[in-house]
C-alpha cells in the first residue's frame, strides 16, 4: 500500500465518524444489526437471540431491516464486525456475549449516534446500554422440583465457567432445593465450555454415576438429556433453548432464554426516540427468563409447588438469595431478612453454606 | 470398587464409550501415516462423518446405514484429499488444513434443518447374564455395538499391518516409497487406499458422535476431537494396541478429571488437560532416544510427496 | 489417463499464472455453491474481492486487512524459513500463545507502569517466549531426533491450557467481577501497541510483518544462510558437503519462526485484542501456515497470501451481512480458494500430458 492511500485512508475515515450517519427519514426502516458468538444453529445462546431478532421481523415487519454477523470470534474480529454493522448504516446493534464487551465499547465511541446493547457486560456508554437476565430465578424452580423429587438426595450441576452468573446458578439452585429437602447434597462440575456436545456428555455421565438423579446444566448442548435419557431415572431441565423433544422425560422443565419482549421493547425505544442508555436485568417477570412447560413426569403437588414459586419471584414476594445466609466459608453474605442486590450477585464468585464442594480457584 | 471417592468400575465403562470416537478416527490415521501421508484433516472428516451419518440415519430411521453414511462421507473427504496430495502433489500438511476447514463449513451447511433432531437410537447389544457379573459386566458387557467394533478393527488393522502382504506393502511405501516403487509397488494407489480407510474410519468416529455418544447435530459438534486423534496416533508411535492404551488414556483423563470434580475436589482443570499431551512428548522422545541409531518410530516417508520420477 | 512430467525448472509462467487461474476457478465453484444457497453467485463474489477494498468505507477496511493480515504476514515469514530448509514446524499457534503471555505477564506484572521502557521490554519478552517455547522441539530434535511437527503440534494443546489457566487464574482482572479475562491493554498506556496513525489498522505488529517479509527475503535470497537453508531442504546430503550443520539449522529455523510468532502474539495481545481470554487465539498460527504454502514459502508471495487470506475473512463478513450468506459457505469458499491454489500449484513444476499412463 503505498503514502497516497494511506493518507485517502485516514482521511474517509475521519469522516465517516465525522459526519456519522444522518437521520433516517420515517418511511426508511429502522436498521438493526446482531453479532452472535456462535452459529445461529447452535441451538442455544446464539439461537435464542436470533430468535429474538426474528422477534423483531415479526412484530415491526417493514419498520425494521434486520441483519446478522454469525459465529464471530472475541477479540479484534468483534470490533470489526461491529464496525461493519455500524457502516452499514445500522442504528441499533446488538452485541450478544460477554466477550464481546470491550470491543462493543471501543466501537460505540466510534458511533455515537448508533445505540449498541451488549448482552451480559458491565460496562455502560451515553449510546451503551447493557442488559442480562436473571437466570438464578429459573435455577430456583429448578431447584425446588429437584429437591422433592431426588431419591438419593444427590443433585449434579453442570457448571460452564466459574462466573458470577453460573455461581448464582447453582447456589439459587441449592437453596431452593434445601428448602423443600434438608437433605440434598449438591455436586458440580465444571466443564470450561459453553458448548462441546462430548464434554458435556462426560460430566453429565460422571455426576450420573456419582449418584445424582436430578441434573441442572449451565451449558448448551442437549447431551446431558441424551445420558439422563439413557440412565433412566434421571431427570433434567432445559437450558437456554426448551429442549422439549426430550420432554416429557428427562427433561421436565426448562429456563429458557426470551430475548425477544427485550428486543422489542427497545427497538419501539429506539423508533419513538425514547431509547436511553441502562443496564437492564430482567426476571421472570419481565418476561426474559421463560420457565418452560412443567411435564407430568413432575407430581402435582410439585408443580403446583414450583409454579408458586415462580409467580412468587414474579411478584417480588419472594428473592431467592434471602438472609440469614452464609458462605461457604461461614462468613457472613446476607442478615436475617436481607435481601441481595444486583451489585452483590453480580460479584459472586463463591459457594454458599452447605455446598461441600471447592469452589475452583 | 471405589478409590477416593472415584468409582472405577464407572469410570473404566465410561472411558471405554467416551473414547470411541477418537479411537476409530486414530486407528484410521495410523493407517494412513503407515502409508507415509501425514493427513491433518481429521477433524474435517470426523464431522462430515457426524453430519452425512446423522442425516441418513435420520432420514431412514436406520443406525446402521448412519454409520455406513458417516464412514462413506469421511472416505470422500479422504479421497479429495488424496487427489490433491497425490495426483496433483499439494503440500500434505497445507492440504489438511484446508480440509478441515472445509469440513467444518460443508458440514454445517448440510446441517441446516438438523438442528435438535433426534436420531434413530443405538441398542446396546444384550450379553444376558454376563452384563450381572459384577466389576467385568459393567465395564465390559455394556455397551453398544460399535464400541466392540471398534476395538476389533484395532485387532484387524493389527494384524493386517503385522502378518499380510497387503501391510507388509503399505509399511514399506510408508518406508520408502522410491524404494516400494523401485519394486513395482504402486504408491500412488496404496496411498490413495490407505487414506480412504483412514477417512472411513474418522467418519465413522464422527458418526457415533452424533449418533450415540451426543446424540444430536450440532456445527462444529467434533469440538477438536479430531486433533486428539492425530496426538493420540503419535502417542501410539503407530502401533494400533498402543492407539487403543492412547484413546483411553486422552479420554481417561478427561472423565476422570470430571468425576474428581463430581467427587467434590477442586482440581487445577487446565493444568490435568495438558497431561495427555506432555505424556506424548515424553513417551516420543524416549521412542525416538531409544530408536536414535535404529528405526524411527515414524514412518520414514510420512509427509513427504511422491512422484514416479523423482 | 493425465501424465506428470517433472519441469527441470520451475515454469516461471505458471509461477505467477496459477494463482490466477486458482482464484478464477474458486470464483465459479464458489459461485456455484452460492447460487445452490439461492444467493446471487456474481453478486456474492463481487462482495467478497471487491467490497472490502472499493466499496463503500473501503478506507477502514483496507486498514482491518493490514490488522489481520499483519500476524498470518509475521508468522508466516518465519515459517517459511524452516519450511523451506524441511524443518516443519506447525506449532506456530503456540508460539504464538506463548509470545503474548510472556509479554502481557510482564505489562500486568508491573500494572500500571508509565515507563516508555515497558513496551520495548513486552516486544523482547514475547519474541523471547515464542523463541523458548520452539526451542522445545528444536532441542528434542536436535538431542533426541524428535519428529518436531509432532512435538510443536502437541505444545499447541498445552499452551492453549497454559493460558486457560493464566486467564482464569494468575492474570484475571481483579476489576474484572469475576469474570475470565485479564485488564485491558488497551487502556494501559505504556503498554498499548496502538495504531501508529490513528484508524488506519497500521500498528508495530503490521510494520513488523512488512520488516520480516524484508529481513526474510534478504536472509533467504541474498545470503550464505539463505542458501545454505534451501540446500538443506532440497539436497539434505549435498547440504552437508556445503558445511551445513544440521542441529544448528534446526534451532536457528525453529528460533526464528518462534521468535516471529512469538512477536505476533505480542502485538495481538497488547493492539487489536488488548486482553489476555481464554478463545484469545484464533488460530493464526494454523493459517499462517496455509498462507505460508500458498506465497510458495517465498517472502513477497506470503505478503500477498495474507492479504488475500485476510480478504476473503473481512469479504466473507461483508457477503453474511449484505447477503445474508451463513459463515459457514464462507468456510467452504475459503477452503475450495485453498484447495485450487494449492492444486493448481502443480503446473508450476509439472507439465500435464494427456494420455496413456507409462506403468508406474
């Protein structure tokens, strides 16, 4: 490349951010683009926000043109993926995994009249919103159909990676499930991965012969059924997606992932100018974790049980991180009576009381 | 029986079943690097294996014509990459490359419509009383047909290799293929035949993934199943009883790793998956300490292109 | 039957014709396979060449070619190097792992120096943590007589559990709410590798790759050591009548290549990538190694694989988002576009006659 398109580069750059994109005339649809970590095949996380994006189509037809950047890589590949997105004259990007954050942060100051949203971070823009869901209200009802229904009081959780949202997981999982049997016990196992079919089998086959007759998976393949299937006397809960063809057994409830009253939601913001930019985390409530149909595999009084619970959550009569609660370690994480707040799920990398397991270091 | 906390019994069946796949896809290599070509496409083949075994098997409800699909599919890939490296002497490690990356995208696009299907299920095979006998039926009367499949192309790529002509040919184009041409040996096609089992074979690990082991499709389900394969070949320094001892060990210490987690111990993940493969480079460089002045453990002409005239 | 018959010398014709003919013949099967996807072939094409580099803000992605060019140009130089001498390493990706975990230990170690000392220092702790870890295998060979494509491929698994480890252990963020990943570089000024003329994607780690794609056609065209490394790799026995010491060749070409993929990593780590993750490598140190063989091991021609190769990465996003093409078909196009390059390389040294097949 020689000096003179060197110097035409910078130029056009300069004035690309410059003079940004202008604003779209009514009758022009609104652009809106999605980059996902994964293939939209995955038939998880990747998935469920396309099936949001699809969401979008649906509902504003014509209003909207939508577009997606599939199986991008974290790191350098995002931000151009980004970057493309927003040339492309999309004014509404969505950013759908956690690492994608920086680059989501380095592109929006490039943009400032696009609105980016980025799924699960933490860090916020004047056109940056981030949003994420309450996973841990799903592993609640997980956790309370568990508890009854465990004969050897022993229920395994596939963990994906030592973060927050897992570790909320699995001890909202654990207390739910203690409540209704003081007996249980919880395994876990980490298998660092958000999605590999053979591993997942693994750790489920290994918590399976370790005695657990309930399994919770943090990760996205539908293997884990597949061996609680096989096993016979196991069941399990979808994650992420329904999974409901292993319905009505093993799998005899799910939490799934709802992107799509989110999307919406923003996307009409965006159209009526109201869009701003903050950090949304959603519940059952809202709508944004779905808790999928409860079989019959599950007794009556059971579901009845959980499905209480879930519009108790719902209600906001019920938190499932409520004091008196201790740590692992016996330090003291919440008083009688206190409820956590987001800021403290939202750094908890720890066990609570009661879970035998050593939490990875 | 129980060690730790660790049930061995469990953890012996486990392993066995867990390593299939990349026991089948590392007997298949091994033939083909017999034959002196170094394939890296392994993982390419393995997962349009998983794909072409899952659709058939799906569309005629039949497991067993899945498998012949999967092999079948993984034997075309093969060929392809025969042409390439034989016919038209492509460079064998670049070629590889290309046909795994090739792999993964053709595989996920006959894979589109795929997605969360079920497949026709596997049986396992019914041994009656013996499956009750405690510690050896549940490690070794328990599974499905291909896991017994498996370990017996093991014993016939052994014995082929050991004791027949036809491998006494293929060790010796591994050797020297001047040399095997010299004699009137035609390289070309025992390689073209050697790859093609290797590709068969690594479809067919690929198919019992998304057949029996997962099951399902998914893109990218082989998730470098296919690059253990190629570790695990090396591991063996080419022998096939010694693929068998590699697969369970690679697949061996992952269950383990995973049971001693669902024992309840924190255990450093990252540093016990290296294990594997630091135990191959040192078990390769004893090899090749103890072989310094005599045979090489690999074949001599793995990697290197043939042409009649040179 | 289609006969081979070897060249006495390479055609020069079909040295600078087949790489044409490649991309010529990738364009219809590609086209073919978009128009079975229901795409529109000429349009599909059109996107992928000619959208990056004279489409609408083709100035910023004429600058994200040179981003992602610049690591596949700097391994692949060094690889070629070895390759040519028949040293195969192929563990570049580690190397690569390894350059930038060498040289973001040292950043994070001393965070938040304001030293200009620090970024020299990263530069000479990643070449060096490339250039250890080839030596691994360079060693073993030259000790033990280790087949090093084996030893290299096998450090690849380690080094990738190596920096699993030292992202969700040693160098995770303490700012970082518990998740995997360490600070960002980016925001580390004495330690970013920034662009040097802002939004232009030209950062040291490109400069690096256009200095080595330089140093490594002098070595290798213009000196005793060049020669010596394509005797070695032409006429192994010839070589050791010309005095070439192999044990040295092997820790000087692995060295080389590791210190160079060692550099890349370097510059990924502390530029375009800023973070030190657990999915931090993408798997340049593999593709350099086809963009190496498709540039025929020869400097100039490795600039130009990495830039096609970066092309058709940055043309196959434009061709998902402008056409919806799943990523996937742009895998398959990538390897039909490797498959012909490296297939139609033949003719270079090789006449193709038709007809009846000498028994062979």
């Amino acid at each position: 490349m020689n000096r003179r398109s060197f110097l035409k580069t910078t130029a056009a750059t300069t004035l690309v951010a410059g003079v940004g994109l202008p604003a779209f005339a009514a009758d022009e649809p609104l652009k809106i683009g999605f980059i996902y970590v994964g293939p939209v095949g995955d038939m998880g996380w990747s998935y469920q926000h396309d099936q949001g994006r699809k969401a979008i189509e649906e509902k504003y037809g014509d209003k909207v043109q939508t577009s997606f950047i599939e199986s991008v890589p974290e790191g350098p590949d995002a931000e151009r993926a980004l970057t493309q997105l927003a040339l492309a004259g999309n004014k509404l990007i969505f950013a759908t995994s956690f690492g994608f954050m920086d680059a989501t942060v380095n592109v929006a100051k490039k943009f400032p009249d696009v609105k980016f949203e980025h799924a699960t971070g933490y860090k916020l823009a004047d056109n940056l919103a981030v949003y994420d869901a309450k996973f841990y209200q799903g592993r609640a009802i997980q956790g309370t159909i568990g508890g009854r229904m465990t004969k050897t009081n022993k229920i395994g959780y596939i963990g994906s990676y030592p973060i927050p949202e897992v570790y909320q997981g699995i001890n909202a999982a654990y207390l739910a499930a203690k409540k209704v049997n003081p007996d249980v016990e919880m395994k876990v196992v980490w298998a660092y991965t958000w999605f590999d079919p053979a591993k997942e089998a693994d750790a489920a086959a290994a918590l399976i012969a370790d005695g657990v007759d309930v399994l919770l998976q943090h990760t996205d393949s539908t293997a884990p059924q597949a061996k609680a299937q096989e096993a016979g006397n196991v069941i399990t809960f979808g994650q992420a997606s329904d999974m409901s063809s292993f319905a009505p057994k093993p799998r005899v409830s799910s939490t799934i992932d709802n992107w799509a009253p989110y999307y919406n939601k923003r996307v009409g913001e965006v159209m009526d100018g109201t869009w701003k930019s903050e950090a949304t985390w959603g519940g059952i409530d809202t709508g944004m974790v779905e808790i999928g149909e409860i079989t019959d595999a599950v007794p009556a009084v059971v579901k009845a049980e959980a499905l209480k619970l879930k519009d108790d959550i719902a209600g906001g009569t019920v938190h499932p991180f409520t004091g008196p609660l201790n740590k692992q370690d016996g330090s003291v994480f919440l008083a009688d009576g206190e409820i956590a707040t987001d800021e403290q799920l939202h750094g908890m990398t720890f066990y609570v009381e009661g879970i035998t397991a050593e939490a990875p270091k | 029986m129980s060690i730790g906390g660790i049930d061995i019994v469990t953890l012996a069946a486990m392993l066995m079943a867990a390593s299939t796949p990349v026991l089948l896809a590392a007997t298949g290599e091994l033939v083909a690097e017999k034959s002196g070509v170094l394939n890296l496409g392994v993982e390419g083949m393995m997962i349009m294996g998983a794909v072409a075994g899952f659709a058939a098997a799906v569309a005629t409800g039949s497991p067993v014509l899945g498998f012949v699909a999967g092999a079948l599919a993984g034997a075309l890939m093969a060929t392809l990459f025969a042409f390439l490296t034989q016919i038209f002497l492509s460079n064998q490690v670049a070629t590889g490359l290309a046909l795994t990356l090739f792999g993964l995208g053709l595989s996920a696009l006959i894979g589109k419509g795929y997605e969360g299907v079920r497949p026709p299920p596997t049986a396992k095979l019914d041994f009656g009383p013996l499956a009750d006998i405690p510690v050896i039926g549940p490690i070794f009367f328990s599974h499905d047909w291909i896991v017994y499949a498996s370990v017996l192309l093991v014993a016939v790529v052994w014995f082929v290799l050991r004791y027949t002509r036809a491998g006494l040919i293929l060790r010796a184009v591994g050797e020297s293929h001047d040399a095997a041409h010299a004699l009137g040996y035609r390289v070309v096609a025992v390689r073209f035949a050697a790859l093609g089992f290797g590709g068969a074979m690594a479809g067919l690990g690929g198919a019992y993934l998304s057949l029996v082991r997962v099951p399902q499709w998914t893109e990218g389900m082989t998730a470098g199943a296919g690059w253990i394969a190629l570790a695990i070949v090396v591991f063996a320094s080419w022998r096939p009883w010694r693929v068998l001892l590699g697969a369970y060990m690679f697949g061996g210490i992952t269950a383990l790793q995973l049971q001693l987690q669902a024992a309840g111990y924190a255990i450093p993940v990252h540093i016990l998956s290296m294990a594997p493969y630091v135990i191959t480079i040192v078990v390769l460089v004893i090899l090749s300490a103890l072989h310094r002045h005599g045979v090489q453990a690999a074949p001599a002409s793995l990697g290197k292109s043939f042409h009649a005239s040179s | 039957m289609i006969t081979l018959i070897r060249r006495p010398n390479p055609s020069k014709f079909w040295t600078y014709a087949t790489p044409i003919v490649a991309v010529i013949a990738t364009m219809f099967a590609g086209g073919l396979l978009f128009a079975m996807l229901g795409k529109h072939p000429v349009e599909a094409i059109r996107v992928i060449f000619w959208e990056p580099l004279f489409g609408a803000n083709a100035s910023y992605f004429r600058g994200q070619l040179l981003v992602k060019a610049g690591p596949l140009i700097l391994i692949a130089a060094g690889l070629a190097v070895g390759f040519r001498a028949g040293i195969w390493n192929i563990g570049a990706e580690g190397q690569y792992i390894m350059g930038a975990l060498a040289s973001a230990w040292l950043a994070l170690h001393v965070y938040p120096a304001e030293s200009h000392w620090l970024f020299p220092a990263m530069i000479v702790l990643g070449a060096l943590g490339g250039l250890l870890w080839a030596m691994i295998p360079a060693l073993l060979k030259v000790w033990f007589g280790t087949s090093e494509i084996l030893v290299s491929l096998m450090l690849v698994y380690v080094a990738e559990n190596l920096l699993a480890y030292m992202a969700f252990g040693p160098l995770k963020n303490p700012e970082g709410f518990g998740f995997p990943g360490s600070r960002n570089l980016q925001s580390y000024p004495a330690a970013h590798n920034a662009d040097l003329i802002a939004g232009t994607g030209l950062h040291w780690g490109v400069v690096t790759a256009f200095v080595a794609v330089i140093a490594t056609y002098i070595l290798m065209h213009r000196h005793i050591t060049g020669f010596r490394i394509r005797v070695a790799g032409e006429a192994p026995r010839a070589a050791r009548f010309a005095g070439v010491i192999p044990a040295r060749l092997v820790v000087f070409c692995l060295g080389l290549a590791g210190a160079f993929a060692g550099l890349a990593g370097m510059f990924e780590v502390s530029g375009p990538s800023g973070q030190i993750t657990d999915s931090f490598n993408v798997g340049y140190g593999f593709t350099a190694i086809i963009v190496a063989f498709l540039g025929r091991l020869h400097p100039i021609g490795i600039l130009l694989a990495g830039l096609l190769m970066a092309l058709t990465y940055i043309g196959g996003d434009m061709a998902q988002l402008m056409l919806g093409l799943p990523s996937a078909a742009i895998q398959v196009f990538q390897g039909m576009l490797l498959f012909f390059l490296l297939g139609f390389d033949v003719l270079t040294n090789f006449r193709v006659r038709l007809g009846r097949r000498a028994r062979a």
